[in-house]
C-alpha cells in the first residue's frame, strides 16, 4: 500500500486571500464575531505567529493581534475550491477517499512503480493543484493511512513529506503523542499521567504495560498505530459503474505498435470481467497518462453494447491515436475501461 494525505494549507483563509490578495500580507482570522461569542475557524499563517488557532475564541484571537482582519466565513464559496480541487484530484488518481472537504486519501499503490515514483506523483499533484486553483496543500505519502495523515502535518504549509516503506516507526516516535490520529483530549491525559509523552514511547509500552494506562479495542489499536500499523483501506462510496484495467509502464512507452498491443491486451481483461458479469456496455474510454504525470481520457459511445475484446481493443486503440494526435509524448501508463453497462438480464427483458 502507497497512500497519500493531502490537506490543504489554511484552507478558509487561503480562499479569502485569493478573493482579496490584498490579505495576503495581513494577520487574518477566518471566524465568528470577536465581539461576540465567535469561534475561530482558521486563521492564515501571518495571524498564526500570533498563537491564533482554530477552535479558540474570536474574542482571545482579537486579543492576541488587534490589528488582524476579522471575516466571517463563507461555506458556499469555500465549497466550490475545495470541488474543484477533488475533481483535479480525481482526474489524477483512480481511487480517492475525502474525508473533509479539505483533505482525504489517494492511493498512490495503484499508480506509481515505486515509493519513490509515488512521490513525485505526489510532487505532481500539488503543482497542479497549485497551477490550476492557486491553493496550497501539504502531502504525507507513507504505507499506511496514518501515517500519511501524520506526515501531512509534518511541513505545512507547501511541503510533501514522505515517509518510506520500514521508516514509520522510527518517523512517528519522537513526535508528541497528540499527534496521533485516535488520541483524544482525555486519552492524552491518561497517557500523560502514565509518563507517556511521545508516540515511541507508546509504541515500546509491553501488553502489561498497556493494560495498566488502557484496554480493550482502542487501546490496541493505538498502540498499532504508535508503531505505524493501520490496516484500514480507502473507503470509496462510488460503486463500480465502470469496468477497468490499467497499467503503469515499468518504462515510459512512446511506440505507437507497442502501445497499441498493450490496449488490445488491457481490452482482453476487459472483455473477460464483463462476460464473468454477464455484462456489457455502451461507452469505451481510453486514458493515457504522460510522462510529466498529466492524464488524458478520451471515450466515445456507441448505439449497440459490446463486450468482445476485439471491438473494444480497436475502439480502445482508435481512441488512444486520438490522444496522442493532440498530443505526442511517451507514455508511462494506459488504460481501457468500459462503462454504461447493462447486463444481459436486462437485455432480455427489455428487448
Ligand atoms: P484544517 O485542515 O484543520 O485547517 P487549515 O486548512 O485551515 O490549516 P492547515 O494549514 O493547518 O491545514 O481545517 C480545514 C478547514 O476547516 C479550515 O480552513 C477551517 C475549517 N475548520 C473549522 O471551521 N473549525 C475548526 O476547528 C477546524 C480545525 C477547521
Ligand atoms: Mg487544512
């Protein structure tokens, strides 16, 4: 597993600052009435040297820096940046799971030949989330989800930090153990009490240790995460409404004969997994993706459904001639995918 956290940098208050630029300078608090009984949502980094952070009074953050501009916040705006950055996202990697609207985890594994190719896709997503939106975020990219999502955190704002396959213990241990992901404010209590400070100092506790600070599940599972163990996969609600197969080149490919065999090759599994289905399906879509990380799809529909390997293949290497017409640089990875499916059952009844 290859998984990378992204969150984005002061998310609230960066948007602000794009509305506003003349912001940008200035200590900024994204939040309720100071006035009042205001809470602060974010605040941008200038007003964060102030020890202005989310969650504290409006009233305390005006205390802090008195001069700091106070904007109350404004969701739907906020809403559509953080779509627009998911849709990038998505353009770039297959699976993704969001878990707020402004972070969530990519599988990376899927994609990439290597921990060190996974980063610069990485590398490659951030640029183009900075290009396209010009919002900042930071990335984890590790083994697992927690660790990914620690190591997010770790270079904020614009920083990727990766944590490679063997080195997650050794990465989380010095860190405090409020950083761990599961620890709440009462278990960091317990934990503190017991002279457990840091996450290696949880992650070395024995059983019997353990269960004199905590039992049960959570205990367990906190004390696998201490040492950079989580096994939970990406949760993705979409459902398969399309049937795929695509492969990352150990080598980027630029011989159009090569190319072409691998479509026909990738149509073959295709066409297996919708006749193990009993499916078939309207739409052919064929994705090529450069070397520079940039992803292009490009599909057409048919009248009739299909579900043999060798009209899919043409459709398939039809289709990635018209990507490469547009634009013709090597390839690290192709891949052919059907969709409007419909399965024979339905066939039946409807004809
Ligand atoms: P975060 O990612 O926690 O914070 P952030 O993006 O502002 O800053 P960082 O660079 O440290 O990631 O939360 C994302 C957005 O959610 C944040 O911009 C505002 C909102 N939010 C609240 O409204 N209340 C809160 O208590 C927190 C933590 C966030
Ligand atoms: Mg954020």
């Amino acid at each position: 597993m290859i998984i990378a956290h992204l969150d984005l940098d002061a998310f609230f208050a960066s948007v602000e600052e794009l509305e506003n630029p003349d912001l940008k300078a200035k200590p900024l608090v994204v939040g309720g009435d100071p006035w009042g009984r205001g809470v602060v949502s974010t605040a941008n980094y200038v007003a964060r040297r102030y020890g202005i952070h989310s969650a504290m009074s409006s009233a305390e953050a005006l205390k802090l820096c008195p001069q700091a501009v106070f904007i109350r916040p404004r969701g739907a705006l906020y809403k559509e940046y953080s779509i627009k950055v998911w849709q990038i996202v998505s353009s770039m990697v297959e699976t993704v799971e969001q878990t707020g609207i402004d972070e969530g985890y990519l599988d990376l594994g899927q994609v990439s030949r290597d921990f060190d190719d996974a980063v610069e896709l990485a590398e490659a997503i951030q640029r183009t989330i900075r290009r396209r939106t010009k919002l900042s975020c930071s990335l984890g990219v590790a083994t697992s989800k927690v660790v990914a999502k620690v190591a997010s955190d770790r270079h904020k704002p614009g920083g990727i930090t990766p944590v490679a396959p063997g080195a997650e213990a050794a990465f989380l241990s010095p860190l405090d153990i409020r950083l761990l992901p599961g620890v709440g404010p009462q278990t960091e209590k317990r934990l503190r009490k017991a002279g457990i400070n840091t996450i290696g100092e949880l992650a070395t506790l024995d059983e019997e240790d353990l269960a004199q600070v905590m039992s049960g599940k959570v205990a367990t599972m906190l004390h696998e995460r201490a040492r950079g163990i989580d096994p939970r996969p990406l949760e993705t609600d979409r459902k398969r409404q399309s049937i795929g197969h695509e492969e990352t080149f150990l080598e980027d490919i630029s011989d159009r004969r090569v190319l072409h065999s691998e479509v026909k090759r990738m149509a073959e599994k295709v066409a297996e997994h919708l006749q193990l289905n009993g499916q078939s399906a309207r739409t052919i879509t064929t994705k090529v993706r450069y070397d520079d990380f940039s992803v292009r799809t490009r599909s057409t529909t048919l009248i009739h459904s299909i579900d043999d390997a060798r009209r899919i293949g043409d459709l398939g290497c039809l289709l990635l001639d018209y990507a490469l017409a547009e634009r013709d640089a090597p390839l690290r990875l192709v891949g052919v995918s059907v969709s409007n499916l419909s399965s024979y059952m339905q066939l039946e009844l409807t004809f």
